[in-house]
C-alpha cells in the first residue's frame, strides 16, 4: 500500500533520528543505561514526538535501546556474552562475505586510498564522531564489492550491534598497537593485491583483537 505524504515524511524523519541515536550509543555520547526520553529527544531533533517513537522502536528491533513498558526506553546495556556471540556470527558471515567480493577497479582502489588517509587525519584531530562514520563507510564500500546483497545487510547490522562496545574503547589518537588495528593502508594494498587469502586474515585479525579488548573490560566490569 501507498504511503500518504505525511507518513512517508515521518518515516523519513523517523530513520534520520535513529540514525543519529545510533551514531550518538556508538561514539559514546549516550551511555549504556541512559534513559532516552521522548520529549527531550523530540526537542533535541526538532521534532514531534511521533517520528521519535518510532525510532526508539526500530533501535528496539536492532538491540541498540531496550523498552520497559513502565518505565521508558533505555540505551541497551552491554555484556560480554552479547559481545562474544555477535562477535562469533560477525567472524563467520564476514570471512565468508569476503570471499565472494569482486576485485575493485584502480578508480576504487584510489578512492579506497582517499578514505584510508582521511581516517589518518580524523583520528589525529580526535574527531571520533565523523571517525566512526567514515570507517563503517570504508567497510561497506569493501563489503559491497561482493554480489551477495542480503548477506551484506546482515553484516552491516551485526556491525552496527558490535560497534556499541566500540564506545567503551579509548580512540587510538598515537601510534601504538591499537592505532595500527585501525589502518587501512594494508586492506587496500591486499585488494590491490588481489590477495584474498591476505585480505581475509587481516579482517579476522583486526576483529579477534578488537572483541578481545572489548571482552577485557567488560569483563573487569564485571558485565
């Protein structure tokens, strides 16, 4: 069925303001356990309470906000048994996702190398809001070089999921072993490369060390 215009305009609305809460949990600008009010987020985003609600729903349906009928809606809680069976699924779909991508033309490459210096520059400036999002966006070019669409969309969401516990990390500003998790220069040049065994080595790599700094505290906390 079609949607009238003012429904159409809701929903519009309804997944920009998800979309901000999602990137707002993942730079860790609301914390987990944060009560998310309706009104004040309706203020924040200059909008009506409506579109607000349905976005708290549809982050309800991804993990990222928990709903309590009597009491709100809430930035959904971290534990290190989420963390290690969506870490688990994200090993299993993107190894096998990468296998399946097509090689990138030299147009992609160099604008794949681009992306990878100006990752360089937004963690060197400390800017962990738009880092955040130019390294989903990096990934996703990447993952998007394969034919296999549905299986993208899944790894893009349990990406979206993992990248809540991103937030308890300090950004890596220096040069030091958690800096170098976070470099692309070698993905591209294994892409460049046509390297596939390389490629995929160096994403399990990279993730196996990140769940394991993520489980590390989670654990010192007891979560």
């Amino acid at each position: 069925m079609k949607l009238r215009t003012g429904e159409a305009r809701s929903n519009g609305v309804a997944t920009k303001i998800a979309d901000e809460v999602r990137t707002l949990v993942a730079g860790g600008m609301l914390s987990p356990g944060v009560r998310l009010g309706q009104i004040e987020l309706a203020e924040r985003f200059d909008s009506s309470p409506v579109p607000v609600r349905e976005a708290l729903k549809l982050l309800t349906s991804e993990g990222i906000v928990e709903h309590d009928p009597n009491r709100g809606f809430f930035v959904a809680r971290l534990s290190s048994a989420e963390a290690w069976q969506l870490f688990r699924m994200r090993h299993l779909l993107e190894d096998d996702l990468l296998q399946s991508i097509e090689w990138p033309s030299r147009a992609q490459l160099a604008d794949l190398r681009k992306r990878a210096v100006e990752l360089e520059r937004l963690l060197d400036a400390e800017q962990r809001r738009d880092w955040w999002l130019r390294h989903r966006e990096f990934h996703q070019t990447i993952f998007d070089f394969s034919p296999h669409k549905v299986m993208v969309r899944e790894a893009m969401r349990l990406w979206t999921l993992t990248d809540r516990f991103r937030a308890i990390l300090p950004l890596p500003r220096r040069s030091n072993a958690q800096r170098n998790l976070v470099r692309k220069h070698d993905l591209v040049e294994a892409l460049a490369e046509q390297d596939r065994e390389k490629l995929v080595r160096l994403r399990r790599d990279r993730r196996v060390s990140f769940e394991g700094m993520v489980l590390e505290i989670l654990e010192d906390r007891n979560l």
